[in-house]
C-alpha cells in the first residue's frame, strides 16, 4: 500500500498520521482497543522496555492508535512530535508538572481559559508557584513582570471570551531572551488557522474537545513539541501522571479531524456574515470578532492567522438582563459551554462560566455583564441570522 502524501494543508489534514494496514488494507485506522501488548520473549519484553526496539508495551505508556492521531496532530502543527490526553485540562496540567518547579514563577493571559489559571492559583501554590495573569497583548507589562524564578510565559490567543489576541512572534522573542517557555493554547483557532511552533512557541496546547474533534461527543487534549527535548519531558510526566488518551477516544478525534479543514472553513464564513450583521444591528452595543476591521487587533489577526476563526463575543444595549432574554430566546443556536463543534452554541459567561470570577478579575478578563459568547457552528447562516433576529426583537 502506498503512503498518501500532499503539499497541502487539506490533503494532509485527510492523509496524516495513517499508515495503511498492510494486512487487512482497511482503509479507516483499526482500534487497538487494548491496554496491554505480548511479548515474544524474554528478550523481546527487555529490548523494549530497554527503547533499543520499536513496539508497543502498555496503553498507558502508548498505542497504535493514540501514535495515528500524535502523527497527524503533530505534522498539521509542524512540531517535532505529541502527546494526545485524557482531556484538554490533563495537557495543561501536564505542561505545569513537566516545566515548574518548587518556587517557579509563571506569567499567564489573564483571560486563560478559567481552569487553567484556577489550577496554578489554588493548587500549585502549595509548591510555591507564584504567578501574574496579565493582559499579555500589552508586551512591554509581560516584560515589567519578568523574574528570575520565571520559568513558563503561557498565552491564549485569540483569548476566551474577549477575542484580544497576543502577538506570539513577540512573545517568542521575549521568551528566548529570558529563558522562557512559551506555551500557547491554540484550542481557538485550530491548526488550520494558526501555527504557534512556526511563529516560535516552543509548545502547543489544544482541547480536541473543541475543533480538532468538532462534534460535541468527546472530550480530550494534545500537547505538540517543537524539540525532542521538550518532547522527552513531557512524554515522561505524562506517562507518570497518567492523563493518557484512550485508543477509542483516539479514533473518535482522528475520525473528528478529517473534516476539520471543511469544518473551520465553513463555520468561520458564517462567522464573518453574523459578526457584520451583528455589528449593523441596533440592540447590539459592540462586537468582538478578529475579522472585522473594527477589531483592535486586526493586523495583528492577519499577520499570525490564516483566518479569525469562527468565535463571536458581542454585547447587548439592554445589559445583563437583555443578555439573558436572548440566551432564552434563541431556537436553532444551543445553550451550552464549550465550542468549536458543528453546531452553534451560545452562552452569558457573567451568568454562566464566569458567574463565580471575582468582579475585579472578571472586568480585568474583559468578561462584562452584557457580553455573549457565539461558537458559530456550520448551520446555514440566513437559519442563524433568522434565529437571532427573532430572539433580538424580544431583548
Ligand atoms: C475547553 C478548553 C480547555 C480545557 O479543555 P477540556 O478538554 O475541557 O479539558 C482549555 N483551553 C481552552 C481554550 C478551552 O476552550
């Protein structure tokens, strides 16, 4: 069987990580649902644990499967190699473990998704970590914050739920002057849009929960490496904690990214459509949408994305309470968390995720009282205008 290869970003997202099944010439990957692997011999089991041959030992510590999905991710993200998880937080959690140590000091986007700030300020200051969460679109504030126990620079951009994104080239340099890691969440803009590692990030976050899955039924994350280095430590912590993915799991995600090229395109068409129909709409106060010109950060959207993506935040003229008479309103879009999958989801993080943030940290985020969020999903858009046209007329 011949290995299916391309120049290009849909071929590959269609084709990576797939090696054909010389046996049986299946054409989707198997599932090796196992969780462990037999051994030859004596010798076989000692040369791999010993590395000094390639195979499989047990789930935790690899899989066929988990190794296909690794593959694809990780060639579509231009890294060295991944490392897929349970989930989007055990990437995350696994990054903290593997790059802090006792008194390491961090700097973060203030706006990181809220679990990923929570965990350092509740549970890894007992090892002393200490931590600033800043806007770190502002360059010169993350440079002012800069100490000698800093060890990771961790940045989300665009950011949940402000859209404001963070020049990641700048930030590189910053990093490598300074010794950092730079870890970049990329769950936002997927890696059709954006290519932290190509623009000098050294590590690269997803939760495939959102658009590397795209369908709402699975939850799971990835971590990409642009060095081996990087890559050997992340796999030994990972491996130890044992936020390890399940080959089921894998599949469904490596069956979710096949379309993810189609998925991103579509949805982020209706999302330029509804941002500008939503900015000419006179219930609406603001849109926050990178691909609109208003947006402050436009150039910058241009310079690092190939796209603004397909996440809309928007404030109503009537506040928090015309926000939640929207969120009731609306017929086609769902009421629900998360994002990134094939339908349209809306949700009020002042009543709903952020409702629990302190006042001080919500308005430093930028998550005011009256700002949606609009996970546009591949509905067609006159069906989305259509709904929110009717939910607007009741705010
Ligand atoms: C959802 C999300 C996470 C956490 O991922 P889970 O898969 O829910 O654990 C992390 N970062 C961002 C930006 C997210 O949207």
């Amino acid at each position: 069987m011949k290995e299916k290869k391309g120049n290009n970003l849909e071929t590959e997202i269609i084709h990576a990580g797939y090696h054909p099944d010389p046996v049986t010439h299946s054409v989707s990957p198997p599932i090796y649902q196992t969780s462990t692997f037999a051994f030859d011999s004596a010798e076989h089991g000692a040369a791999l644990f010993a590395g000094k041959e390639k195979g499989f030992i047990y789930t935790r510590l690899g899989n066929p499967t988990i190794e296909a999905l690794e593959e694809a991710v990780a060639a579509l993200e231009k890294g060295y190699a991944a490392l897929a998880t349970s989930s989007g937080m055990a990437a995350i959690s696994t990054v903290y473990m593997a790059f802090l140590e006792k008194d390491a000091h961090l700097i973060g986007t203030a706006a990181l998704y809220g679990p990923s700030r929570t965990i350092i300020e509740t549970e890894f200051t007992r090892y002393g970590v200490s931590s600033d969460f800043i806007d770190t679109s502002d360059l010169e504030e993350i440079k002012k914050r800069i100490k000698k126990n800093t060890k990771l620079l961790f940045i989300e951009s665009p950011a949940n739920p402000t859209m404001a994104l963070t020049d990641i080239q700048a930030c590189a340099e910053i990093a490598k002057e300074h010794g950092l890691i730079l870890v970049v969440d990329n769950t936002f803009a997927s890696p059709v849009l954006q290519n932290p590692l190509e623009l000098g990030a050294d590590v690269t976050i997803h939760s495939v929960t959102k658009f590397i899955n795209g369908h709402s039924d699975v939850v799971g994350g990835i971590i990409i490496s642009k060095s081996p280095e990087l890559h050997q430590r992340l796999q030994k912590v990972l491996r130890m904690m044992g936020g390890t993915m399940d080959p089921h799991q894998a599949w469904l995600v490596l069956r979710g990214l096949r379309t993810l090229y189609l998925r991103v395109e579509k949805a982020q068409d209706n999302a330029q459509k509804l941002a500008q129909w939503l900015a000419a709409h006179p219930k609406v106060a603001w849109v926050n949408y990178p691909g609109l010109p208003s947006h402050p950060q436009y150039d910058l959207m241009k310079k690092q994305m190939k796209g603004p993506g397909s996440m809309i935040s928007f404030g109503l003229k009537g506040g928090y309470e015309a926000g939640i008479k929207l969120i009731n309103s609306v017929k086609l879009c769902t009421l629900a968390v998360s994002l990134g999958g094939i339908e349209t989801l809306i949700q009020h993080p002042a009543s709903m995720t952020h409702a629990s943030v302190p006042k001080k940290e919500k308005e430093e985020a930028g998550i005011t009282d009256d700002l949606i969020r609009l996970s546009v999903g591949c509905e067609n858009v006159d069906d989305l205008i259509a709904d929110l046209e009717q939910a607007l007329e009741k705010c």
